[in-house]
C-alpha cells in the first residue's frame, strides 16, 4: 500500500509518499507561503526535481497541487489518487485524549480541536492539513499521529509541575513533552540495530535539532522528556530559551529592552516576553548572531567568545539531562544521538560525553565520525552511544498502515 504523509503548518504543507511494501520513498515535497505572496511547491522523486510557482491561497489549493504532481506524467509518481492507500498526518499536541495514533472521525477532530489552546501555532494548521486533504482525497482513510503520544506514558511524578493541582485537574497544565514520534522511531531503531529487546533497558535519547528535547525510555516506555506544556521547556535551541526562573518572565516584562540593548521604557505584555523566548533566545539570543549550530560553530572556530558560550551552554545542559534521566531511571544503557544536530555534530556529541566516564560513558573518536547509524561509544564503554537518524515520517507511514489494515498500532 502506497501511504501519504503529510505535515502542515500554518503557511505550509510537507509531504512524502512512501510505498509501505520495502518502506521506499517514493517522492516528497514542500508547499510553502500558502496564503502569502510567492507561493511555491518544491518536489522530488528520486533525482527528479521541479518547482512550481503559483498562486496557492489556502490549505485546500495546496493539497490539490500536491496530487497534481504526485499524478504528473513527467514529475509523478501514480497514476490515479486511488493508489493513494490512505494518509498520515502529524499533529502537534493530542493533550491527554490522545496515547497512540488514530483515523480520524468527527470525535478525533474535536479532540484536536479541544488542543488548539495547548498547540495555538500547530494544531489549527494540523487540522485545515486533514480537512484539506478529507476534500481532495474523499473516502481515502486519514490517521492522525501526535507528537505527545509516546510521552503519555510518564508517571504523575514526571509530568505534574508544582502549581495548585487544580491547574492540572481543570485546565490539564502539565508536562506533555513533543518529537514524540521521534523518540519513539529511535527508542525502538536502536534495540533493533543493537539486536536486543527494550524490556529491562534504560535509553536515553537525545532529539538534537532546531528544537530539542530528551527523553528517558525504560522497558521500551517514557517516563520523562525535557519538553513540557509546550516546546519552550528543557535544552537551550535554536531560538528557545528552554528552562529558566519563571519569574525571569515577569523581570522582562518589566524591564524589556530594545533591540540595540537600550530600555524600552513601558513594560509588555508576557505574550510579548514568550516571543522573545520562543524566537529571539537560544543560540541566537546568546550569539546575537544565529540559530543554527554549524554558524555557531564556524564562529566559534573563530574565536567568537558568545558563540563558545552558546556551545557551552547547550552541551552542559545536554550533560545535565543525560545525568538527571541516569539517576532517575537507576542507570542508562543506551544513549542515542538524533536529528540535524545530533546526526551530524560529532564533535558536540565527544563534548558532551566527555568525562561521563563515571556513568560509564566513553566515546571512540574514530567510530564517532559517522552521520549514518552506528554505534560511537569505545569497545570499553559500559553505556553504548549510538548514532540514530531519526525518520518520524516511516513511523507516520507505519501507524497510518497498521490503522487502516488492522486496527490497531504496532509498538515498534
Ligand atoms: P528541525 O528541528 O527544524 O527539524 P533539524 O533536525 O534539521 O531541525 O536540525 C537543524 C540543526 O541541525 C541546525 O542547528 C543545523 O546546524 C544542524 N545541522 C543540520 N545538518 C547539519 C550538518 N550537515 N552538519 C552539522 N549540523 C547540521
């Protein structure tokens, strides 16, 4: 069966068709700016590449022009949408209705629905994502695959914040965690390339990319990650503070300052201090220069001291995560390294398990060269690092698979 993926946002639409019969790609693409001027698709199949420019005003248009390319003679892939076997959508926040995948119906729509206040950003483009294609593509199944569902598993203790309970009880404020689908592909990747089975381990997986977050997965389960109600808690990223003083929220916005470092002179409001969090901080509000790690780099390379700081932040907290899930999960037996950071940085993965040597960690430097999937640690190494590339799009395709034949998830 051929499964659709897809992943929209508010102004875009991702997608990948994979044929589940070998798990191969079979093409994917990227509808960007809908609604905005400029708006364009970008598409592969194999070493094909087209992109098309043309006015695409809403979600419904760009899910059109997708099937139109999936069926072109010269750029496509099927012939007729019937092909099309069913499709995957990836939903930010499930809250707490959601512990797996599901087909969507009326009742999955609401649930969502009810998440738009936790996901404001995400979920309402999630859900115009698979009416759009509910239109385009009628009687063909859609799934729904959350990026807070592996986390559901957390106990009280991980996943309650220290407000009155109430909070939590009326207005369901707690930890959810996200990249859950890919914590789950990973936890699961790694006991199969390992060849052994999750029961009785301890792994701990480090999602490393322009948001970043770890979890602790004990006997193949979660049971805890560093992201909480929303993607702004844990590790410093791209353009996230990650955790800090909440009352530092308060300071700000009182104290705010302009730009070129000079005060403001009102307060704002603290939907205007979460912005500074969610988009102005991390490695470019320490750099002052950019988001991504390999400008971070460079510029350290170079001398750039907020640069060595912004590096020396997020490996001390990677460190500090990786031994707080040690101790919280009575010792670790597999670290993973994933996503754009975490694949590709060998040097921020030998930083950070530099001197882990009490917890039993020990990089070899020639195995961590790698970008592909391997194991990195030395022969001595009690722990074993591991390399995993992520791949949430294959664990859409296979939940969206097993949904539609069977009923029901496979855990792996
Ligand atoms: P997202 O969270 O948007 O999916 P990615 O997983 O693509 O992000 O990760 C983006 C980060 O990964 C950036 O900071 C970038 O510097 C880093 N990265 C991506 N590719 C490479 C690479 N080839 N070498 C070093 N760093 C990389």
């Amino acid at each position: 069966m051929k499964i659709l993926v897809v992943n929209a946002g508010s102004s875009s639409l991702k997608y990948q068709l994979i044929d589940m019969d070998g798990e191969i790609e079979l093409a994917k693409g990227l509808v960007e700016r809908i609604g905005i001027a400029g708006s364009r698709l970008k598409h592969s199949a194999g070493e094909k590449k087209t992109e098309i420019s043309q006015e695409i005003p809403d979600h419904e248009a760009a899910a059109q022009l997708m099937l139109q390319i999936l069926q072109d003679p010269e750029f496509g892939v099927i012939k007729s949408t019937d092909e099309i076997g069913a499709v995957g959508h990836r939903v930010l926040h499930g809250g707490n209705a959601f512990t797996a995948s599901v087909i969507v119906n009326d009742a999955a729509k609401q649930a969502i629905r009810d998440c738009f206040p936790l996901g404001p950003l995400h979920n309402p483009a999630n859900l115009m994502g698979i009416e759009a294609c509910e239109k385009v593509m009628k009687g063909t199944p859609q799934v729904a695959v959350f990026d807070t569902a592996f986390h559901q598993t957390m106990p009280p203790k991980a996943y309650m914040y220290g407000v009155p309970k109430m909070y939590e009880e009326k207005l369901h404020v707690r930890r959810y965690g996200f990249h859950g689908t890919s914590h789950r592909y990973v936890s699961r990747r790694v006991c199969d390339f390992l060849g052994i089975k999750p029961e009785g381990k301890r792994i701990i997986i480090a999602h490393l990319g322009n948001g970043s977050s770890l979890s602790a997965v004990k006997d193949g389960k979660c049971v805890d990650t560093s992201m909480g109600l929303t993607p702004l808690e844990g590790l410093l990223m791209g353009t996230r503070c990650g955790s800090c003083d909440p009352a530092v929220v308060q300071f700000i916005a009182n104290n705010p300052l302009k730009e070129d470092g000079t005060p403001l002179g009102h307060p704002i409001s603290v939907d205007e201090v979460l912005t500074i969090m969610n988009k102005k901080s991390g490695l470019l509000g320490i750099s002052g220069k950019s988001s991504d790690c390999r400008d971070i780099d460079d510029l350290a390379a170079k001398g750039d001291e907020n640069a060595k700081l912004a590096q020396e932040m997020l490996i001390y907290g990677i460190k500090k995560y990786i031994g707080a899930y040690a101790a919280a999960m009575g010792g670790v037996d597999v670290i993973c390294f994933t996503a754009g950071i975490g694949e590709n940085n060998a040097d921020l993965r030998a930083r950070v398990i530099d001197g882990m040597e009490f917890l039993g960690g020990k990089i070899d430097p020639e195995k961590n060269k790698t970008r592909k999937e391997a194991v990195i640690s030395a022969d001595d190494s009690k722990v074993t690092v591991c390399v995993i590339p992520t791949n949430e799009e294959i664990m859409i395709a296979r939940d969206t698979l097993d949904l539609v034949t069977t009923g029901k998830v496979r855990d792996n």
